[in-house]
C-alpha cells in the first residue's frame, strides 16, 4: 500500500525527545528506522514502543484518538533516523463514511 503522506524524525543522541507533528492526524501508520544499530524508543499518544533496524512497526489508533505526534528518543551514542509512512488519515477514514447533507434550513432572527 503506498502511503498517504511520510516523515522522516532525525533523533539525536542526547536522550531528550525529539517529535513530529502528524497533520491530518493518521489512524494507521508504519514506522521504520533507517539508520542505526540500535533500538529506539518512540511513541504515540499514551503508548510507547522500540523500533530496531529491519523490523518495522505498524501502529493503529482509532479516529477518536488518532496519532496527532510521534515523539522519539536516542539513548545510544550515534544519530538515527526514523520514518514515518502514513496510510490512513482521520480524514480518510471520515471520507468513507456516508455523509448525508442537510437542505431546507430556516432561520429566525428575532
């Protein structure tokens, strides 16, 4: 499936966290790392997960608690890269949906 949207989160070795904003919000996506020999700490929302190389994780929400951020930390001595692959958005999700729209609206002003 190809993805919607994809960022990339460069994070740095310091331990402090680094973040990305995810804009839609997404209710589905694959994080990967793509430099470094180690495993990463990152997370979305109240959960938290570890990426290492090869191993990709696909994370899923649901539209009334999407991933609005990821956030990643470093704990190792070198640089990493993570990305970010988008495959579904709340906006999506809501575009599946039928929508009926109203018609006839009446409006009183007094």
């Amino acid at each position: 499936m190809k993805p919607l949207n994809s960022y990339c989160l460069r994070v740095f070795p310091d331990g402090s966290r680094q973040f990305v904003n995810i804009e839609p919000p997404a209710i589905n996506i694959i994080v990967y790392l793509q430099s470094g020999e180690t495993a990463v700490r990152y997370g979305v929302n109240t959960q938290a997960y570890s990426c290492t190389p090869g191993n990709p994780l696909e994370i899923t929400a649901t539209p009334d608690t999407p991933i609005n951020q990821l956030w990643a930390e470093n704990l190792s001595e070198q640089a990493v890269g993570l990305k970010i692959d988008v495959l579904e958005t709340s906006v999506t999700a809501a575009e599946d949906e039928t929508i009926t729209p109203k018609t006839n609206f009446i409006t009183t002003i007094e």
